[in-house]
DNA sequence: TTGGGCACTTACCAAAAGGTGCATACTTGT
DNA sequence: ACAAGTATGCACCTTTTGGTAAGTGCCCAA
C-alpha cells in the first residue's frame, strides 16, 4: 500500500522463490519441459491423453464424439503418434464391424497425471483466460 | 502372470484411478485443461514462462541468449502475447539505450508451477522420449 | 567513422498443422 | 434396397506458425 509497488516488495508476498529448477540435460533437448513437450505438442494430444486417462480404455467413436471439434484425420493421426511415442495402447479386436480401442501405457498414465496441475490451473483461473479472450475477439470484429 | 492379461486385472495395480476429472465448465472450453492450453500454445511459451519464472526479472537480451534458437520476431511475439494474457509484466526503464525486462505477474508465476510436474516428467522420461525420438530419425534418414 | 549492442519492427516466404470430403468393407436396422 | 455406423486412408487445400533478413533510433567504444 505504499507509493513504490513497482518492485520486488511486494511481489515478494506473493510470489515464492523462483520455482524449481528445470535440469539442462542430455540429448538433444534443453530441459525436461523441452523433453515433454515434443511429446504433446499438437492441439489434441494433451486433450486426448487426458479423456482417455479418465474413461480407462476408450473406443474410438468415443473419443471422437467427446473430443468435440476434432476430426477423424487430426484424431487419428494424433493417436498414431501417442502410440508410436508409447504413450496410448491401441486394441484392435479385430471384429467384423472394426472395434478397437485405446488406453493408456504406464508411461502415458504417469503423463497425464502431470497434466493434472495445468488442468487444475485452467479451471481455477478459467474466469480470468476468458475475459482476456473476449477482450481480443472485441477487437478482431469491432475496432481494430 | 496368468494367460489372460488384456483387461483392468493388472493394469490397475500400476494404474491407479482414472485421474481426476477435467471439470467440463464455463465458456468456451471443454475443461481447464482446454483453457489451459490456449494459454500456453506456441513453441516458445512455456519455456519462457518457465525460464522467466527461474531467473526472476529477465532482461530481452538475456531470454533471446537464454531460450537457444528463437528468433526475435519469435520471442518477442510471444512475449506480447503473454503479456496480453496477462501472464508476464513487461517494465519499460524508458532510458537511452533501451532496456526492458519482464517478470511474471502472480497469475503468471501459478502457471508456471503448474508446469512444474511436466518438467519433471521429461527429466524422468527422458530416455524413453529420446529413444523414441531417434527411432524416428533412424526411418526418416535410411529407409522410406 | 565505423561497428556494435539494445529492443524491437516489418516484409516476405516456406513449412507445418489442420480441415473437408470422398472411399472402403462389412453389418445391422428400417 | 438403402441408410447408418464402425475405424480408418487419402487427396487436396487453407490457415497458422515460424523463420530470415533487413531496418530503426539511439548511445558508447575503438
């Protein structure tokens, strides 16, 4: 409350000290972040890895119809590569009408778990993520 | 061990429950995760969300040398981007040769904790991820 | 005077990501 | 007989993303 709250003060109170560090490691990766997020980059993997960690072994219309938006070529391509990285187990049943379906691989489960706290994040702050999104399609179709 | 090992049996001994729920809300996201995600996309952004978040106050210079590979024009979209987001603090000193830096607004410094488990998923995994990833190179060099 | 650093900005382009729609082979429901 | 559902594959095209290179205004050091 103070006239000088430009600077560490009281950022100080709020916010702890500098987080953990992100160990600059082998390959040819610059971090573990780097490292996950070759793995989940692309628009529906996070999403995907995530309705499938919760629903357990999930069958392809499903997922399709509750990954709302995505269409077949992203969906399947998007679960192609999960699975060639090892993260989704796909379960052909080989049935006259196609059933398959995928789950998650250990290493895709442990995955999602740490999807969690980003989750928890976008539901806790949700309020704020929207408003600044509205404010930017304001502009896009009035002003400029 | 025994001959029938497709279903939950064994799956759920290293497989705990379904993960939490991905609170399907508000707006226009399916769940925080989704909010999340929007916030985050961008090849560049959670590293320097998460080199910012390290380093405390960060100078331009100092990301462009930090975040190996960026280009400006990168970097400094980015940059606006979340700021616009609300998730870094961009400080003019307005002196003769110019100098900036940014910092993480509270909001900002949340996040950036909740990419904390991502990093250290890929500081564990890795050697999987980069297995995998050499794999790959091996087809798209040598064979088709 | 030339060169470099600072923090950007802009124009132009290539590549990647993503979307649409059609096709398949077979079955079940109307 | 015909439509619909199942899990994909493929060709074609648009949008988005990202990269390169050059420029800006100002100052300091050689």
């Amino acid at each position: 409350m103070s006239s000088d709250l430009s600077e560490p003060t009281f950022l100080a109170a709020q916010i702890p000290p500098p987080v953990q560090s992100c160990t600059p490691s082998l390959p040819g990766f610059t971090c573990g972040l780097d490292a996950t997020l070759r793995v989940i980059a692309g628009k529906w993997k996070p999403l995907i890895l995530y309705f499938v960690a919760q629903g357990g072994p999930t069958r392809y219309g499903e997922l399709r119809r509750a990954v709302r938006d995505v269409s077949d070529k992203m969906l399947i391509q998007q679960l192609k590569e999960l699975e060639a990285d090892g993260l989704v187990k796909r379960t052909d049943y080989k049935e006259v009408p196609p059933r398959v379906d995928y789950s998650l691989t250990p290493l895709g489960h442990s995955l999602a778990e740490a999807l969690v706290p980003l989750c928890s994040w976008g539901t806790e702050h949700m309020a704020d993520v929207s408003r600044v999104f509205a404010e930017r399609e304001t502009w896009n179709t009035k002003g400029r």
